[in-house]
C-alpha cells in the first residue's frame, strides 16, 4: 500500500522568508501524481499545487515550488516570500494511476505559522 | 470557492442515530469522493462513485453508504452513529476518475454526543 509521511508536525517561518515543508511517499508504482493541499483555519481544503511523475520539471505556481526527486521518492513544498495568510496546516497527497485507483492518500500534515 | 457544495455544514446528533451528508460535484464532474478527517484517523478515503457507479472502497464502515444519483450529486449515510464517528466529512468531486485534481467542498462538521 502506499504511505505518505510528512515528517514535521510543526513549521514556522518570519513574513517575507522562504520555508520548505518535506513530504516522502512509498509506492511502487512508476504513474502516479502528487499535490500539496493547504487547510487553513476555514478547515476548506485547497490544492496549492500537482505534480505528475512522469515529468521531470518541478511545478511551480507563483510563490509556491516543489522540490520532486523521483528515485528518492521524496516531493517537498517551497513557499517563497511568505505571507500571514500562508499559515494554514499543510497536507501532501498521493495518488497512483496503477493499483491504487483514484484515491488521495493524505499525509499526517504540517501546520505551519508565519510570524509577523 | 471549489465549486463543490456540501450541506448541513454542521451536525450535532446522538449516538445511535442516522444522519445523511449531501454533495453536489462542479459543474461536468461525473466523479465523487468522500473522505473522513477525524484527530486519531487523519485524512481517509471511504469511497468513491463515477456517473452513478460505486468505484472504489476504502476504509468505510460497514454502518456507512453512499450513492450517486442520476444528477450525480451524492449522498452518505451514517447510521447506529458513535462518539468516534465525530469528524469532518469531505466531499471531492474531478471530471472524471483518471483526471488527476479533486476538489473539495467545504466540508460536512459532525458531531456525536
């Protein structure tokens, strides 16, 4: 089965400053597409930003970068510049296109707090 | 906002009994998921439905169902409800289930007493 862990329960970043949260999954699966989902205080959850395995470019959207190592099965979240309303807790997510269907897997998630 | 709307927005019952959590998908979405987010659980996958079909199964109770319907919008349904079946219940929906993007709605708050 596969597994998503985020190791860092808990990040904080000064406003302006770049943070990186770190997300490894386990599969063996070789297609499959990776996300990181943010969930502030609303408790909404909304998709920051997707990454399919096949490509080797990193994604990026605006303040938001992933850093994806394929063979390490490692797939971190940079945020650049960050700001107060980056706080949210974080979520990475897993989903194969093989056996495991269409499901999400989510990780355990980390909040992070951005200080003024 | 995802586009995907879920109703009641919060829940209060009693043990024992039996509510149902409604989701309407985007517009032109044919695939539905539902997730429970709970503190000792995390975030999990109970089920998905693709245009009226029951797709995959995940870690959903045999106390739990779901469909969907002919407009595709989806309902679930918890009976014989326990203190441990509070949590935050999700509704996803994507165009269809290879598309790689779900979107979520803003989330069904239940709570057990």
């Amino acid at each position: 089965a596969q597994t998503v862990t985020q190791s860092q329960p808990e990040m904080s970043v000064q406003e302006a400053e770049t943070v990186t949260l770190s997300c490894t999954y386990d599969t063996s699966e070789s297609d499959y597409y990776l996300f990181w989902y943010k969930q502030p205080p609303s408790r909404q959850m909304i998709l920051v930003i997707r990454q399919e395995a096949y490509k080797q470019q990193n994604a990026t959207e605006n303040r938001f970068s992933v850093n994806f190592q394929k063979a390490a099965k490692s797939f971190s979240l940079k945020i650049s510049d960050s700001q107060l309303g980056d706080a949210a807790m974080y979520f990475c997510a897993y989903k194969g296109r093989e056996t495991s269907g269409s499901r999400l897997t989510f990780g355990e998630g980390t909040q992070l707090t951005v200080n003024p | 906002d995802s586009g995907v709307t879920q109703t009641p927005k919060h829940l209060i019952t009693a043990t024992g009994q039996r509510v149902t959590l409604r989701c309407s998908p985007r517009s032109g979405d044919l695939s539905v998921y539902w997730y429970q987010q709970s503190l000792d659980q995390g975030l999990q996958f109970l089920i998905q439905y693709y245009n009226g079909e029951e797709r995959a199964k995940g870690n959903i109770l045999e106390r739990f169902s779901a469909q969907q319907f002919p407009d595709l919008h989806s309902e679930l349904n918890l009976s014989s409800l326990e203190l441990g079946d509070s949590a935050l219940y999700f509704c996803a929906s994507s165009v269809v289930p290879d598309k790689e993007t779900q979107y979520f709605g803003p989330g069904t708050r239940l709570l057990v007493l």
